[in-house]
C-alpha cells in the first residue's frame, strides 16, 4: 500500500497575534466554541455522538478539533476487531478474534518481512503508522469502547507512529456531558502490544515511547500553560467541571509534515506519561477487562500511556522504533552465544550442539537484511562483518531470539 501523506492533519501556521490574555508558548489560541462541520461521522447503538468542528484562532489560523482524522477515508484501511460491542463483534478472547480473520487484514509493508500483530485499546481513537505506511484505524471513533487488532508485514527495525484522540461533544471546549455536568474534560489512553509471528511479545507500552500533545483543552486560565523545551505542561490548570465552559481557551499545536515516518527525528520529544488502569477507567470495560492476558500479562505488563496531561490533552501522537533486538527471548536465556566476544571483531553465533540455528538473520540498524544463513548448523561465523551495530534474528526449535551486537 502506498504511504498515504499526513496532510490532512495539517493546519497553517502564522505569528500569534492574540486579542486577549495569553499563555507565553508556541500554540496558537481559541476560545469559546468551535463551529460544527460534520454533526455526526459515526454511529453506535448507545454510543455518542461523534462531530467534527473547526476552531479559529485569534491570528485567524483554523483548526479541525477535536482533530483532523482519515475516519472517512477508504485508503486507510480499518482496525480488525478485539471487541466491538458497535456491532456484536463480543470476543471472548484474542484467540477467538484472531480466528476470524483470513488473512486478507495483514498489511504488507515489506514481501521479505515477519507478521506482526498489534493489539490496542485506545480511548477514544487511534490510526496507525509503520514506517509512514497506515496500518489500521480505530472501527469506533467515540463510544462504545472498542479494542483492535492491527497485522502488518515489516522488516525489523520498524517505526511505529500513532494518533490519538480524546473525543469531545463541545466542540473546541475540549469537554463532554457527564452526568450533572454539561461540561466535564474526559481523559484519554492508550494501551499497546506487539507480538511477532511466533506469539512472542516484542513491545509493550510505557515510558519507552514518546508522545507529544498537539491540542489541549479546556484550558481555563491562560496564565496556567508553560512550556519547557518541547514539553508542553498543563499540570497547572484546573480540570475540575465547570457549570459553563462556553469561554474556555483551547491551544493547537502545528502538527510536523513528516512525523509518522521512520525518519521523524523524535529524540527531544517527551517521553510517554504513564497511568493506572484505575486512573484511565477501564476496569468495568469489557474491550479491556476480556483481554487482561494480553495488556496485563504479569511477566510483560504493558502500561497506559499518554502525554504528561491525560485529561486536558486531546490530541496526542506517540511514537516507537521496534529494534529487531526488542523482545523477550534474549539469546542469553536461550543459551544462545556470541562466541568468543563481539566486541573484538572476531566472533560467531553459538548453540549448544542438540540445538541447530535454523534461521539467522542479520540487520542493519535501518531495518535492512543484510545477511541471511538456513545452514542448520550450531555455529555460524560472522567475522565478515564490518564495524557497526547490527540486529541478529536466531531461530532455533521454532522459537526465536534476538541481541543486539556491536562489532568495534
């Protein structure tokens, strides 16, 4: 599939020039309600309603809120389903969902590639980026509360880079009803694991990702924000409820033209917040609670993660890199060596003598094959191999292991 660009989600950018009290940082500033552009772009028997508006700035830029998406857009292709209570896909398991499928939902990215499988919950919506290409979308914009399976084919390294969306009924308020309260901020989520296709998991979600907020409402106070570098702290304003949010502020950040990709220079972003399953909400929810085998396996407990503002944050877009060296099969607890050192220049792949390498793959640290050996014996000399940092990929009785080497 061709990569599709992120243009969509893009917004012009001008010099702030506000008309009222502003915060000091790099967003641009609206205040008061969003004008609807799309009333509703989703519908789920008990689920709300999910529009779209567009907010104007005091420089007069404009910005879709609660964000620009490609919901409606047939190139993108859907999120398989974990649980979708919108329209009875009630799993009980992974194992029965993944039984449903036929193969026709995994997305080739490379023909030379593994399959992987990504299991997500997000609260509200996410679409998923690999290496730049869209892998999967969230089937549920809003409510019911969903969970998916994303598979794709990939070359290891790989790039996973993903939107999310806090879903808002007031529109450019940031704020929902809830309950007595007609202007309640919501909180958003995300939970994510990655196996490859022998079932093992290689990642998981928590402090290791980055994640960057690029729109944060309702913000009451403009003297609340700061920004520190590329931090962009809220943790100073209220969230608390308010009986008419009709004049709170919202800011909006621009959004890089390239930041799915592989390539995105994401190194000064900051790291992913993480939370409590208690302080996301998702104990009563049956999309999560199914599947605690997968998102709370006790020896990989992968984490909620968000920006550092888990209510305020509505737009919100994370980011990984999964080395082919990610996983939890090390070569160490399978007893697989380097012999005699890798950091000598002069060494070889080792198994004990009952065991044989049936596959060795070695990469570079772009994902790029560059060797590959079927020999099946229990050694494999690699003293060929210039100075650098590779990714090695070892199977050995149909399980796989990897390391990370580096040859000085």
């Amino acid at each position: 599939m061709k990569s599709i660009l992120i243009k969509s989600v893009l917004f012009f950018s001008f010099s702030p020039i506000l008309l009222f009290a502003q915060d000091t940082g790099t967003g641009k500033v609206s205040q008061g309600r969003a004008t609807t552009t799309s009333t509703n772009i989703y519908t789920c028997p008990s689920g709300r309603i999910t529009s779209l508006g567009i907010s104007t700035a005091s420089d007069n830029s404009t910005w879709i809120v609660p964000s620009a998406n490609h919901f409606t857009d047939a190139n993108f292709p859907f999120a398989s389903d974990l649980h979708n209570a919108c329209i009875g896909a009630n799993f009980a398991n992974a194992t029965a969902a993944l039984a449903a499928l036929n193969g026709n939902d995994i997305i080739n990215i490379d023909a030379s590639g593994e399959v992987y499988t990504a299991y997500i919950f997000a609260d509200n919506y996410f679409e998923l980026y690999v290496n730049g290409i869209p892998v999967g979308k969230d089937k549920v914009t809003y409510t019911q509360f969903n969970s998916s399976i994303v598979r794709f084919k990939v070359n290891s390294p790989f790039t996973m880079a993903m939107l999310l969306v806090d879903w808002e009924e007031n529109l450019g308020l940031g704020t929902e009803l809830n309950g007595a309260a007609p202007y309640h901020a919501g909180d958003g989520g995300l939970v994510c694991v990655v196996k490859n296709a022998n079932n093992q998991t290689i990642a998981i979600s928590n402090n290791n990702w980055k994640a960057q907020t690029f729109y944060t409402s309702p913000i009451q106070d403009l003297t609340c924000p700061s920004e520190s570098g590329t931090l962009r702290l809220t943790s100073n304003c209220s969230t608390t409820d308010a009986a008419n949010g009709e004049n709170h502020y919202a800011i909006h950040w621009e959004i890089p033209a390239n930041v799915m990709s592989s390539n995105f220079d994401d190194s000064d972003w900051p790291s992913a917040s993480v939370y409590s399953n208690a302080t996301v909400g998702v104990n009563n929810k049956p999309a999560y609670t199914n599947f605690t085998d997968i998102f709370d396996n006790s020896s990989n407990d992968a984490q909620f993660i968000w920006s550092s503002n888990l209510i305020l944050d509505n737009q919100v877009i994370v980011r990984y890199t999964v080395n082919a060296a990610s996983g939890i099969n090390e070569m160490e607890k399978a007893k697989i060596e380097i012999y005699p050192n890798p950091n000598d220049g002069n060494f070889s792949i080792y198994l004990p003598e009952q065991k044989k390498i049936e596959n060795l793959k070695v990469f570079d640290l772009l994902g790029n094959l560059i060797f590959e050996d079927f020999t099946g014996e229990h050694k494999i000399n690699l003293t060929y191999l210039p100075k650098g940092m590779y990714a090695l990929k070892v199977k050995s009785d149909n399980e796989m292991y990897h390391k990370k080497i580096i040859i000085n």
